[in-house]
C-alpha cells in the first residue's frame, strides 16, 4: 500500500500556537505515560475484572496480553507510518484510537468484548508511543535541548509502570475497576486538542507499508509468548505447545526474509549493522524481561504474602518511581560530560544487584527489610539506563528512519517484557507446582481428619503452606531472571561502544560502527 506523492512531499507544519518546548514535551510524555501506565495499571483490577466478568483464572491473563503483544507487535508498523504520514498525523490518530478503545473496554459486558477492547488499545499504543518518541527529535534541537527532553520523557516512560499500580489500586478502590479504562478518556481527548496547537508536524517521506513484515512480527510474537504460557499450564511437550512454538518459528523467519527483500520494511535491518545500536535494543530487551517480572512477582508478593490492599500496594511501588525520575534526570544531564556507557554499566550492574536481592526473600521479609532495597536498586538501574540507551538508538539515523528506530526500541522494550514474563511464569508454575507437592505431604502429617478432609474437598493448602509455595515460586523466576539482567550487564560492558563527542552534544561511535 504507497503513499500518495503529495503526501509524500508535503512540507513539515509548525505548531499552530508557536514554539512553546515545554508545553509540547508535557503533551509528548502525557501521552507515553498513559500508554506506558496501561500495562500495570490494569494487573490490580484483575479480580474484580475476573467476578465482573466471569473469566476463568486461565483466561485472565489475556487482560494483559492482549494489550501488550498487539502493542509490541504493531510498534514497528506505527513508527513507520509516522515516518510516511507526518508523525504529528499520526500520533493524533493513534492517542484517539487509543482513547476510544479505552472507552469500549470500561463499557464491555463480557469477556470477548474486553479483550477485544484491549487488544484496541494495544493497536492506539502502538501507533502513538513510536511516534511520540520521534517527535522529540522533531520538536527539539540536537543537544543539551533534546537530551533533557529525553530525560523527562524517559522517567515518565519509567515511572509509568509503578504510577499505574498506584493509580489502579486508587480507581478500583474508590471507583471501579472500570475506572482504570475510562480514565484514559479525557487524558486522551486533550491530547489530541493540544497536539496541533504546540507541536511541530514533521516532513513525510515517500514510502509503502509493509504490512507482511508487520503481520509476521505480531504473530509470530503472539504465537512464541502463547507457548510459553501454554507449557506453564500443559508442559513443554504438549501437542499445541509445541505447534505454537513451531509457528512462531516460521513467522519470525518470515518477518527476516521479507525484511530483507522488501525495498522499504518496517525494520530496514541495517540500523543493526550498527554494533551500538544493536547492542542498545538487545539491553533493552534483556531490561524490559527483567522490569516486567519484577513488577508483576513484587505485586504479587506484597498483596498475598505481605497481605497489603490493592491501594496499599500501589504505594508500595512509589520509591520505585521516585528513584527512575531522579536517576533519568541526572544520567541526561551528564550525557555531554560521560557520554552514554557509564550509565549503560552502571544501571545494569543496579539491575542485576536488585534482582540478586530479590531472590533472597522468603516467607518471612518484610516489605522494609525485603522488598524496599532490591526495588530501589532496581528503579535507580532503570533510570540509568534509559536515556543513553535512547540516545545511542537515535545518534547517526537518518531522519526518514527516525521513526523506524524509536518504534523498533519500543518494540524490544514491549515484546522483550511480554517474553521475559512468560519465561518467568513458566518457571514459576513449574516451582510452584514441584514445592506444592512436598507441603502437601508435610500438610497432611501435620493436618487433623477435619482439615484433611477440607483440603481433599478444595484443593487449597492453608497458610503457610500455601505461602511456602507462592514464595518458592517468585524466587525461583527471579533465579532465572538474573540471567536476562546478566546479559544486560555484558551488553553494556563489551558490546556497546560511545563516548562524548569532544566539543560537541549527543554521541558519538568509539569503534562501534559497522
């Protein structure tokens, strides 16, 4: 499907109000916050969404994978549509779909409806956050301007994980958990009416859609995440999880072949020829794996374990937020003066220490003595690491693949957390059930008839036999996801090469080039 030639060539429009920065970076980062927030925002609703609803527990779960693999893998196709029609077109276009998806969702009447709904806004998403992340570098000049608009974007970006958790447990708390989509609404709507007012359109460039290259993509990412969480629920050699997996194989080598033979994908994959920039979108899919995990394992530990309420546990994430705004604004002040691989190694090195602290609690941590330390680790690693790994995205691209890019970054930080998860979550339900096994049987010789015959009727293990299980589990995928952190902590040391450009902003390549 091409583009017209006069769209193609139309010129770039400035912002109908003038240049006001700050005006236009609080709409930009509006917006990626509520994308970005959409994705937790949800995780506290879950029950009252299951009993509202009817879900089964198994089903459930694609409240939020519906959302996040249609994110992830539209996020390619939505950056360069941006690239094609003018990202501020664009961006507008995607916060309404976004909006109204949110709207159907807080009115669904069912289940099919409501992931239907969610699979929507997954769609809105992905057009609006690629876009949004180009427009900085439509909107603010290369340098100290644009590093700091990195910076605020980047802890918000950041932040909006634990600001959703927080957010949904007040909305489910005081409202309903239908709040936590209607919400979106009017944030939405007033996005759209300022975009035109404060922000610059970009120039369109000629160009077709790849829509093979996109469908390949989210399938084969929407086949290979079902796997895993098949095989969590089935194990690995069941006959639809291994098919699944299967699938993804082809589709994902699909997705290769026509991005190398199609003249204009939605990934043009020599921006990987790079050995910076492939290096910068592999950190972050090892990050994004390990920062969805911890979200989700955290969230659950607090509430089941530490038995916090929904609005409790959201402020349980709050020093999380805090500690990735103030490391995001400090690591783009110093980009000029130590360049991007301080930040690259040390928030990694963070991340990998948060995690390790995370698998040494047990059934008796406190949130003070257990989980405080290893989050703040975590979202002051997180917070570290953004705005370089932007920066070394964006340095040297050609302006018509600026959007290709972000998206693509985008695109690893979604789909590397959709995977990472259910990584996690296979793991997990392999623990949980391995250690449910052992404190059924050291229940049952400690049980009297009556509570013996309870269990036989329920299948529930009683505290702490039931919380022995839950923590065994939790620990046993945070085991695993010190591998993903490792891996990040090695990319940054020995892949990625940038330092200061002398006398001048941004980064520059230090034997890390094609």
């Amino acid at each position: 499907m091409a583009t017209s030639r006069a769209l193609a060539t139309a010129p770039p429009a400035t912002a109908r109000r003038g240049q006001h920065p700050g005006i236009a970076l609080t709409v930009i980062a509006a917006t990626q916050l509520m994308v970005v927030l959409d994705i937790t925002i949800v995780n506290i609703a879950l029950p009252h969404i299951q009993q509202a609803l009817s879900f089964s527990t198994t089903n459930l779960s694609w409240v939020i994978n519906a959302y996040t693999l249609t994110f992830g893998g539209l996020l390619l196709l939505g950056g360069r549509a941006g690239d094609i029609l003018g990202r501020r077109r664009v961006f507008i276009a995607g916060v309404l779909l976004f909006s109204f998806a949110s709207l159907l969702g807080g009115v669904a009447q069912s289940s099919s409806w409501l992931l239907a709904a969610r699979a929507l806004q997954g769609v809105g998403g992905a057009i609006a956050s690629p876009t949004a992340l180009a427009l900085i570098a439509t909107n603010f000049k290369e340098g100290p301007e644009r590093n700091r608009a990195f910076g605020v974007y980047s802890a918000v970006a950041g932040a909006g994980g634990a600001v959703g958790l927080l957010l949904g447990g007040m909305l489910t708390s005081w409202l309903s958990w239908r709040w936590v989509l209607f919400v979106n609404v009017p944030i939405g709507i007033a996005i759209a009416l300022l975009a035109p007012l404060y922000i610059n359109e970009s120039e369109r460039h000629p160009g077709h859609f790849d829509l093979t290259g996109a469908f390949t993509a989210t399938a084969g990412m929407v086949s290979l995440v079902y796997g895993f969480i098949r095989a969590s629920d089935h194990g690995w050699t069941d006959s639809v999880t291994l098919t699944s997996f299967g699938l993804a194989v082809v589709l994902l080598s699909a997705f290769v072949v026509n991005e190398r033979r199609v003249p204009q994908p939605i990934t043009p994959l020599h921006l990987l020829r790079d050995r910076n920039r492939s290096g910068a979108y592999g950190l972050m899919l090892c990050v994004a794996a390990t920062m969805f995990s911890i979200f989700f394992f955290i969230t659950l530990f607090v509430q089941e374990i530490l038995g916090f309420s929904p609005l409790r546990a959201g402020f349980a994430f709050l020093p999380i937020s805090v500690a990735i705004v103030g490391a995001a604004q400090f690591a783009a002040r110093s980009q000029i003066r130590w360049g991007p691989k301080p930040f690259l190694v040390a928030g990694s090195v963070l991340v990998l220490s948060g995690v390790f602290w995370a698998t040494r609690i047990d059934l008796h941590s406190t949130y003070v003595g257990g989980i405080l330390g290893p989050t703040l680790l975590f979202g002051f690693g997180m917070g570290s690491i953004f705005v370089p790994v932007m920066l070394t995205v964006v340095s040297h691209v050609a302006p018509h693949e600026t959007g290709a890019a972000t998206g693509s970054l985008n695109a690893m930080q979604q789909v590397g957390g959709s995977l990472g998860l259910s990584i996690l979550v296979t793991v997990y339900g392999t623990a949980s059930r391995n250690e449910a096994r052992q404190q059924v049987g050291a229940f049952l010789r400690q049980a009297t008839p009556q509570q013996a015959l309870q269990f036989r009727a329920t299948g529930r293990l009683p505290a702490p036999y039931s919380s022995n299980v839950l923590v065994h589990g939790i620990t046993s995928a945070f085991q695993l996801g010190l591998v993903f952190a490792a891996l990040a902590v090695l990319i940054a040391v020995f892949v990625i090469k940038v330092r200061p450009a002398p006398g001048a902003p941004g980064v520059s390549p230090s034997g890390g080039g094609t």
